[in-house]
C-alpha cells in the first residue's frame, strides 16, 4: 500500500497568476501551502518591470467577463482600474488594404453576429469564415484576432475557438481593463493576501526534482510554471501543445496631442497599444508608453517583426523617431497561451492530473478560458484534485 498523502501539505512550484491562484484557493481550504519561484520576484508573466516605464511582458489587459474577475473583486484584489477613454474618443484604427480605417470591413461585422455555438470545431476559422461573410470579412476578423492569440495566422486555428474569442474581444461595453500601475499590482494583492492566510513563499527557490520534493513533502504538487518548463521538470515529452512566437516591443514617445489609442493590422497581424492613453502613470510626465506585438511565422526574425512595426507606427504615430526616448526589442516564444487547432478543445490538451500526486496549472492544460483565465481555471481544478485526492488516499489507508 502507498503511504497516504498528507492533506494539510501543498507544494506549488511557479509564483505567477495561477502558482498564486491556486496557493490561496489551497490556503482558504486549510492547506499548509509553500511556494517556490526560481525568480526573485513574483508574478511570472504577470510581471511588471520596476523602473522608469512600467512594462508588462507584452500587451495586458484583464476581461471581466472569467470566473476570475468575481473571483479576484470578492477579494478585494482587483484594486483600482484605469480609466477607460469613452468608445468615440478611444482613437482606435485598423489598418486595412494599406492605410489606416476608423471602422471595419462591414463583411467583418457580420461575423460578430455568429455565436461561438455556431462555428465547428473541426475546420479552421478561415475556411469557415469565408463561407458565412467572404474571403475579405474572414481574414480581417482573423488577423484582428492576433490581440488574443499573438499568433501570425490565426485563421488557420479552430473555428470555435477563434470565434469565441472575436465575440469577446469586440464585445461592448469593452470586457478588457486595465490595473493602474501594471499587473504587478494584483500580483503583489494576491502576495500579501497569500501572506495573510499563512503561506510561505521562497523566492530563488529553484525545483530540478518533482519526485524528491513530493517525497519529502508527504503531499502533492502543483507545477504552475509554463508548458516548456513543466515538461524539462516532470521528462515527460508528451507535454506539447502549440503556442505563439511574437516580437514584442515596447517603447516611450514624448507626447503629442492627436496620437492614436491603438493600431490592429487587419493586413496581416500585429497590434500597437499606447498604454499611456489610460493610465499615465506608466511613463513620466510628458512621455508616452506604447507596447506592441507582431506576431511572427516560422520563417520571420525578430528584425522581421520589429520592420512590420516600425511600419504601422509610422502610419499611427507621424513623427514618432523623433519622439523616441526608449526602446527594447525581445521575441516570446511559446509563452503566449494554448493555441487550438482544428479538431481540438482545451479537453484535448495536457491533463491537469499527472498521477502520482503532481498537477499542472497554467494556460496551456486542459481548462476553459481567454488568455489569463486558462490559468485561473487550471489552478482552481489543480487544488480540487490535489486536495480531494489526499483525503481519499487517508480515508482508504
């Protein structure tokens, strides 16, 4: 017979969103919960940096419409929000057939008006698109997705779940906002909330040995770390899933009366925010903070997509070289999100449950979602399974 598990011990490996998550689920259940971050710092992806500008790894915004805003609000976690410029005066453009457009192809649309019911999960979105509005409406709504999926050609994913996704990502009111101060504000919430209930953190705590650490632990694991790195700690091969390669780019303009909120490539992929546009204290007084990302293929650099952004920033922002006061060019690359192909579901991705007492959390396994709440969700049926699980093993020991 195996040694029962101890309930009252959790060991979550990862100290971002979901490592976080499921640390203060796991706590309020009256689990003894300590977690380990290789970094000094906590947050993961959720990160924002210190210093003059305040960057997330990459355009962030927070939907209200996942089980993790009433999670997160009933717990006073959200802290204050910025303030979102009204839809008429956002100064939103898309670039289409080579310039910039204040609104849609009307065949765009049409698209919104279908339910993500209504779009198989077997065929590609491009393919099903182009039959409910035309070959022109489905790849702009396709590359307009890139926002939610970072990916360079997002009509080549499943149809239900692009559409999902283009529902909610034009839904009004908008269900995107922003945490004044960067994300790192909800990390460091849900830090000292963590505290509070008795969690212990180790930061530089670096785990090259699952086995070990459950042995020694007498309870189970959590791995909320990302897909790759989950996959190094457990040598397990069968932890794949397909992500996203991107080049982000964040830079600080002086500011300039007129400048636009947001540029969507509609041509191809990309998306150019101006974070400042809402919350001014990310750059100094007199500076402007603007993040992009530009998807790439397999065959683009990183020089690739910083030319492709280079490109839109000098149809939205004239002027801005001139302007420019900071820059920093970087490639992300398969830490974007699960991506679903045709013929699968976020069922089909990597199981939560591992066996032997070990669960992955993150937003590349098997949990509903957009974006953050893949990672919500999977760390929520991470804890469930964990502490079921312990209990079970104590009843029949």
């Amino acid at each position: 017979m195996t040694a029962p598990r101890n309930r009252n011990n959790l060991t979550i490996i990862g100290g971002g969103f979901a490592g976080l998550t499921a640390a203060i689920v796991a706590a309020e259940a009256g689990a003894q919960v300590t977690v380990h971050e290789s970094h000094d710092a906590l947050g993961g992806r959720a990160r924002t940096a210190e210093g003059t500008y305040r960057t997330n790894e990459g355009p962030h915004a927070l939907y209200n419409g996942g089980p993790h805003w009433a999670w997160l609000k009933q717990r006073d976690l959200i802290g204050p929000l910025a303030q979102l410029p009204p839809i008429e005066g956002t100064r939103l453009r898309l670039h289409h057939q080579g310039r910039l457009r204040r609104t849609p192809p009307l065949a765009m649309l049409k698209l919104l008006r279908r339910k993500p019911e209504q779009a198989p999960v077997d065929e590609d979105f491009m393919t099903w698109a182009t039959r409910e509005a035309g070959e022109e409406g489905a790849r702009a709504a396709a590359h307009y997705m890139a926002v939610a999926t970072f990916h360079h050609d997002p009509g080549s994913l499943s149809a239900r779940f692009l559409q999902e996704r283009l529902r909610r990502a034009t839904k009004l009111p908008p269900e995107a906002h922003y945490p004044r101060g960067g994300w790192a504000t909800i990390i460091d919430r849900m830090a000292s909330f963590a505290w509070n209930l008795g969690v212990r953190v180790e930061t530089l705590s670096r785990i090259d040995d699952v086995g070990a650490l459950s042995t020694a632990t007498e309870g189970p694991v959590i791995i909320a770390t990302s897909l790759p790195a989950a996959r190094q700690l457990l040598k397990d091969d069968s932890l794949h899933w397909d992500s996203a390669r991107t080049t982000l780019i964040d830079l600080a303009l002086t500011s300039r009366r007129g400048d636009l909120f947001v540029v969507s490539d509609l041509d191809r992929t990309g998306w150019i925010e101006r974070f400042t546009t809402q919350d001014h204290t990310l750059a100094p007084a007199g500076q402007e903070l603007i993040q992009a990302q530009i998807p790439l293929s397999p065959d683009e650099s990183k020089t690739d997509g910083a030319a492709r952004a280079d490109h839109l920033l000098d149809l939205g922002f004239p002027g801005w070289r001139e302007r420019l006061m900071w820059r920093r060019d970087a490639v992300s690359n398969g830490r974007t999100g699960a991506l679903d192909l045709p013929g699968t579901t976020w069922r089909d991705r990597p199981a939560i449950d591992r066996g032997d007492g070990v669960y992955l959390a993150g937003d590349q396994v098997a949990a509903p979602g957009l974006l953050s709440e893949v990672s919500f969700n999977s760390a929520l049926k991470a804890v469930t399974l964990a502490l079921t699980s312990t209990r079970l093993d104590l009843k029949s020991a």
